[in-house]
C-alpha cells in the first residue's frame, strides 16, 4: 500500500513540474509573437498581410535560434 501511494505521490509531483515548465515556455512564446506581430504592423499595411505574416515568421524564428 505504501509503495502505491508513493509511487503515485511521485508521479504527480513529476508531471506537476512538467505542467509548469510548459506553461512558463508558452508565455514566454506568446509575448514574443506579440511583439513580433506588433512590429510587422509599423513595418507592413494591412493590405501587405502575407508580408506581415512572413515578417513575424522570420521574427519568431530568429528570436528562437
């Protein structure tokens, strides 16, 4: 019984940590694809939307390498 009880205890406690650590990379994600897309938006008029979203593309993906 103890064995169960641990056993589960710690499989919480690791998917917990897990949860959170995703959460914390989504945010992080979330605020920079704002900022991207804010900057595209100074850069392009709305009627250049495929220029817009190849801008915040190119933006995400430099900021991430």
């Amino acid at each position: 019984m103890r064995t169960l009880f641990a056993t589960l205890a710690a499989g919480l406690l690791a998917v917990s940590f897990a949860a959170t650590a995703d959460a914390a990379t989504k945010k992080k994600h979330t605020s920079l694809e704002a900022s991207c897309k804010a900057q595209a938006a100074k850069k392009y008029s709305a009627i250049h939307f495929m220029k817009r979203r190849d801008y915040v593309k190119q933006c995400v993906g430099s900021a991430k390498a």
